[in-house]
C-alpha cells in the first residue's frame, strides 16, 4: 500500500502537515491512511478540539428517542454505501477531498458559529454559501458527495411521504440547500415543502 505522501500532490500534503503540526501532532501521523481517510481523520480531529462530541449529534439524538419509544428507523444509504463513495474516489478526487477537509477544519470554529446562527435564523441562502464554500472549486465533489446522493434518497423519501404512518427524515444541512438539494428536488417533483 502506498504511503499518503505518494497519493496526494505535494501541496495538499504540506498543508496537511502544516495544520497538524499546529495542533501539535507529528506531521506524518495520517501517512498510513488513504486521502479519504486522512480528511474524515482531520475533521473528526479539529470537531474533537473544539469540544464536539458525536455522540450528541442531531442524527444521534433522534436515533436514540426513536428506539426509546419503539420508533421503526431505515437509512437512506447504509455504512458500507457511504463509505464506498470515499473508497471509490479517484485520485485527483481524494486530493481534493483531503484539501477540502484540511480547509474546512483550518476555519471550522467560526465556520460552525456562522453556519448555527445561519441555521436558526432561517438563511437558507447563507447556510448553502456556507457549507458549500469548500466545494465551489470542487463540483465533482459536490456531485458525488451531495447532489448524486440527493437524487438516489428521492424516491426514498417520497415513499414515506405517501405512506400511511408519519415520517421524520434526518439529512446532513448540506443535503437541504443549494441547487440539487433534497428540497429542490422534492419541489421538482410537485412536492410542497414549507420551511419551519
């Protein structure tokens, strides 16, 4: 297996290594992952250092009422999915995955008070400028982290909305905003969808 140094371009793994050794890391400590590894490491890091624990994420909390009052939960995708779409990356992909995440976690602390405040005041506009800031430079990205994703979960999730029980759907922000989001595509769709 090839070493992270020999997989992305020589300026993504300087940044790297120059944003771990400002956290005080050893430069080389993600040399034995894949790109895509090396970034969901470095975002789970810099959540971990700002005192996010996932454990209480939005998903997490309503997974966890759901099973306490005997609420029946499907995936949109399940793990293996998900993690084949990081795996199946091709190269010049998984360098800019790995730039991104390097990016994002560089300016998450304000990236995250921007995006909260965003989020409460209803600014969906701001909440997709935001969260897709990382990947402007990057539609490959966006098309198969994001929009191609939205379109497979549509049929999904307009099955519940016509089925006989009610349905919550718990998606990623970045899912519910900008151009090919799940609400974009459901409105498409003849759907009526209200912001609450």
């Amino acid at each position: 297996r090839r070493s992270l140094p020999k997989l992305v371009a020589p300026a993504t793994y300087a940044r790297l290594t120059h944003y771990l050794e400002g956290v005080g890391l050893p430069p080389t400590i993600f040399d034995r992952l894949a790109p895509w590894q090396a970034g969901i490491a470095v975002f789970a890091l810099e959540l971990d250092r700002l005192g996010y624990d996932p454990e209480w994420g939005v998903d997490n909390y309503y997974f966890r009422r759901a099973r306490k009052y005997g609420k029946r939960t499907i995936g949109l995708e399940t793990v293996d999915e998900h993690l084949n779409l990081l795996k199946g990356m091709s190269l010049p992909d998984s360098d800019a995955y790995l730039q991104a995440m390097v990016e994002d976690a560089e300016t998450l602390r304000q990236t995250l008070r921007d995006l909260v405040r965003a989020w409460k005041g209803g600014e969906c506009e701001r909440v997709s400028a935001i969260i897709n800031a990382s990947m402007h430079a990057r539609p490959e990205l966006r098309e198969r982290l994001l929009t191609a994703r939205n379109r497979r979960w549509i049929p999904a999730i307009e099955a519940l909305q016509t089925g006989d029980v009610p349905a919550m759907v718990i998606v990623g922000a970045g899912h519910l905003v900008g151009p090919d989001s799940v609400i974009e595509l459901l409105e498409k769709d003849g759907r009526i969808v209200h912001q609450q």
